[in-house]
C-alpha cells in the first residue's frame, strides 16, 4: 500500500544542518534504491507563493493562504510503499531520526483505476 508521509518543522526551527542534508539525501537514495520512496519533494515556503482554496455550495474561492498564521509548516512529503502502517511507522521513525525535531502525518492512499 502506498502512504503519504509529511513532515513538519515549528517555524522558529533553524535550517538543517550539512551534515543532516547529507545524511538525508543518502537515507532518501537508500529507500528509492529499494523501492520504497516513490516520489519525494519538498515544499517552497508561502512567502514564494501558492494559495489555500476552498468550494463550498459549488463555488469555488481563494483564500489567505496558504499559511496566514500557522506556528509549523510542512516541509517535505514522500510516497512511500510499505506493506502496512507498523512498516510505514518504521520508515518514518528512521526518517525523523535523521530530520530531528518535528512532527508529521502518514496518510494511506487510495488508488483508483486509471
């Protein structure tokens, strides 16, 4: 089963450091090799741009955003493939090792045909 993982850090968290890209980038080349991570990324801060959109009643609208006030932010997500959520846990505990302080969500996903 595929799962989205994200990881959030408090604003006021300082960047990371060499060494944890360094050691982040060989985990994330790891897990893909082994087939695990299906996309990665990172998200661009809200000062670059990008909204938060909300439909209500059929109408579409923009809104502030797409963090007007958040204390934390999502600042990366992976895809990843994982036979179960325990399995799913394990990846992340490694991942967050590594990122440190932070918090995050697994999310299954459901994928239909096409």
């Amino acid at each position: 089963m595929k799962y989205l993982m994200t990881f959030d850090t408090p604003a006021d968290a300082p960047p990371p450091s060499p060494e944890q890209l360094e050691a982040l980038g060989k985990f994330t080349q790891e897990m893909i090799a082994a087939g695990v991570v299906k996309l990665t990324g990172g998200l661009a801060p809200a000062s670059m741009g990008g909204a938060k959109v909300r439909s209500k009643g059929g109408q579409f609208a923009v809104v502030d955003g797409p963090y007007t006030e958040a204390k934390e932010v999502v600042v990366g997500f992976a895809v990843i493939e994982a036979a179960n959520l325990d399995e799913a846990l394990n990846h992340c505990r490694r991942f967050m090792a590594i990122a440190g302080d932070g918090e995050g969500s697994i999310q299954p996903i459901f994928e239909g045909g096409a």
